[in-house]
C-alpha cells in the first residue's frame, strides 16, 4: 500500500442506559499491523454515542480499524493518475452537514473528491415545485461549492418514478399532456445548468429487476416512450460536452435486468438517440456484493455497447450493527471489488460515493437497523471524520495492487 500505516481507533462508548459520573474500562486495541497493547481508559457515561442517522442501538463497536496516509494524496488524485475522470461522493445538500465543519472540510477536499453529486436538489420536487415554476436554488448550492473547488458536478436526476411533487402525481394526464410536461421539465433544467453539469442522470430506475418495465407514472401514461422522449429532449437541450446518462440498481452484475439495461441503450442508439453513459448506483450488502470479475464482465458488457459506465451511488451497508470486526474487513474488500472493477475497465470514467460519513447516510431510514454504509466516521461524537479501512480497500483498488 503506498504510504500507509495501519492503526485502529478505540471507541470509548458504553450503554446509554448509563448516567453520571466516570468509569474504567480495560480494553484491548491494535496500534498497529503487528503489536497489540492493553489499556485502562476514562470513559464518560454522560457522553453521547455518535450522533449518528446510520446508528440506533446501545452498544457500539469498541474498536474499528483504519488507517492513514502518510502523504497528501486522496482517493481523486489516484483516480486521475490511472486515468479515470474523478473519484466523488454526492452530498446532501443544502441541509444540516453545511454546519458541520468537519463534513464540508472534506468534501472541499479535492484529494479525495474531484466529483460531487447532489443527492437531492436537483430532483422533480426541488426543481419544478409548481408546475411550470422553477426552483435552481438548492442545485445552485452544490454547483457553487464545486464551482469553487474546481469539482466536476453529475446533476442528478431528471426522471424518475419518485420524489414527484404532488402536482405531478395527482394531476390528470393524457399521454400528449405529461409527454409535454416531461420535455418542459428535462429541456428547461439541462438548458438553465449548462456546463455547470458534467454529466446527467436522465431517466432513473427504470426497471424492475426481472427486466420489465417499472409500473409508474411516466410509464402507465406514455409507455416505454417515454424514456427516448426524455434522452431526446435532454440531447436537445445539452451544450456539447455535457454527458447524457442512464442509471438503476442491480445492473452492475450480469442478470436480467442489466440485459434489460443494455436493451435500452441498444434501442436509444438504433433510434439514433444520445445516450453517453450507464450508471451503476452500486448500493451493495457487506459479503454480498457481485464479485470484480463479475463487475468487470459486466462493465465489458455495457462498453461493447460504445457508452461509458461510471459507478454512481456506491456504498456496503452492514445489516446488523455493530458491524463485527469480520464484517469491516470485508467490507473493506466489497469496497476493493468495485473500484478494481472500474480501475480494470477503460470505459469506466469514475466513481461516486453515496455519501462518505455515516453520520448522513441514506441507508437507516429505508433499512431498518442497517447502517456503518460509508467510508468515513466520527468516534464518540467528535468532531473528527475518521477514515475505515474500506478507505485502504479503495486505494489499493485505485493503484493496482492485490486486495490485502
């Protein structure tokens, strides 16, 4: 590994049924790869356990390993030196982790983030609250920071089956009238953003995972149509350079749906269509994540095709917490696979974290008592992002060398 020591954090917490005054608590940590010391800890029952989404039990893990870098390079430097475009995380943002100092250092961070996407301002809701009244503010956030940072920006998303404002769903359309509305929707914000988007997720989820087409609104009125409608309207719109994406969950291995999902781009170039890129969001389950050489075969797949692949939404979510100490190393290996894959793969541009701190993660309010998703964390409700040893996974996966 270049530059790295291998070192573990101890997490002084205990059950938060405790209250007052301080205890001891012996507990063994690793300080480094080879030497084991034994140490008599304060631990305060009065502090709080890591302020945390991703986090709802009593009892957290009380050591978890990690390790530093010892020089300055990030995770996009090494990205870039292997010819990928980036490697980023989408953010959710405007919202709370603005105030928190520790989250925007790094993801000003441009050694680690040279991409950022916005998780949700640039969604239907946000955008287009009111029909044919538009809303840029919450994507203009995001845009500036990357603006600021010399960050590339994959705005995300234009049509998608979710997070519609009520307008939309509870209106009464024909297929002329919501084709109208959809066209007006998609033209209006590739148009408006430009070049400020590097890329953009055009038609999102669109599938069931037989290969079917998901049952919604977009296609219960207008049929399969609507997604060439929509890349037609966005190509219409996109200033030369800006790429023009299809992306989805459970296409980043080989199976029906992404057969399914290289049907589409089959059918978008036979109509001669742009379409740029797939996405594949990569949202993966510790030990249950596609092998590299599946993922690989897979991105080979979609690249015979001539489009790009670009890993979108990665993250390895534990489902039972606290994560085992089994459970972070090989999460540290799912990690690996993935970004060897597209490490591996011409074809594949880069890739996008689902967010990098715990502490913001999407995954425990749609999974339940799942979470420890990301590449980052903070001990004991500190201030202080700490890096896992996934982080070590990825930079090994980045600089070709084995998985250790």
């Amino acid at each position: 590994m270049p530059g790295f020591q291998k070192w573990a954090v101890l997490l002084c917490i205990l059950p938060l049924a405790a209250a007052g005054g301080d205890v001891k608590k012996t507990v063994t940590v690793t300080v480094t790869a080879m030497q084991t010391v034994t140490t008599t800890l304060a631990c305060s029952t009065t502090s709080a356990a890591p302020s945390s989404s991703s986090i709802n039990t009593e009892e957290y893990p009380t050591t978890t390993e990690i390790s530093q870098e010892t020089g300055t390079k990030g995770l996009n430097d090494y990205a870039k030196e292997t010819g990928k475009a980036y490697f980023g995380t989408a953010a959710d943002i405007p919202g709370p982790e603005q105030q928190d100092d520790a989250y925007m250092t790094q993801l000003n961070n441009t050694h680690d983030f040279g991409q950022l996407t916005p998780a949700n301002y640039m969604k239907y809701f946000a955008t287009e609250p009111e029909q044919g009244v538009f809303n840029y503010t919450g994507g203009d956030v995001i845009l500036d920071i990357a603006k600021a940072n010399g960050q590339v920006v994959r705005c995300h998303n234009l049509v998608w089956h979710n997070q519609l404002p009520d307008w939309l769903t509870n209106g009464n359309w024909t297929n002329a009238t919501l084709t109208a509305v959809l066209e007006n929707h998609v033209g209006n914000l590739v148009s408006h953003w430009g070049t400020q988007c590097y890329a953009w997720d055009v038609v999102n989820e669109a599938l069931n995972d037989d290969g079917t087409y998901r049952s919604d609104l977009w296609y219960d009125t207008i049929g399969p149509a609507y997604i060439p409608i929509a890349f037609a309207a966005a190509a219409k719109a996109a200033p030369d350079g800006v790429k023009l994406y299809y992306n989805d969950y459970n296409i980043e291995n080989p199976g029906n749906k992404s057969t399914a999902a290289q049907n589409l781009v089959k059918e978008l170039k036979a109509q001669n269509i742009r379409i740029d890129g797939v996405g594949l969001q990569s949202h993966f389950i510790v030990g249950e994540t596609p092998s590299q050489a599946s993922q690989e075969q897979n991105m080979a797949a979609f690249a015979a095709l001539d489009v790009d692949v670009a890993i979108t939404e990665l993250d390895v979510r534990a489902t039972q917490l606290p994560a085992s100490a089994e459970e972070q190393t090989q999460q540290r290996a799912d990690y690996y696979s993935s970004v060897a894959a597209c490490t591996n793969t011409e074809r594949c541009v880069g890739v996008t974290l689902w967010d990098f701190d715990d502490e913001y993660s999407w995954i425990p309010g749609v999974f339940a008592g799942q979470g420890y998703a990301d590449v980052w964390f903070k001990a004991n409700d500190s201030d202080t992002l700490i890096r896992k040893q996934a982080y070590d996974g990825i930079v090994e996966a980045l600089t070709g060398q084995p998985e250790s």
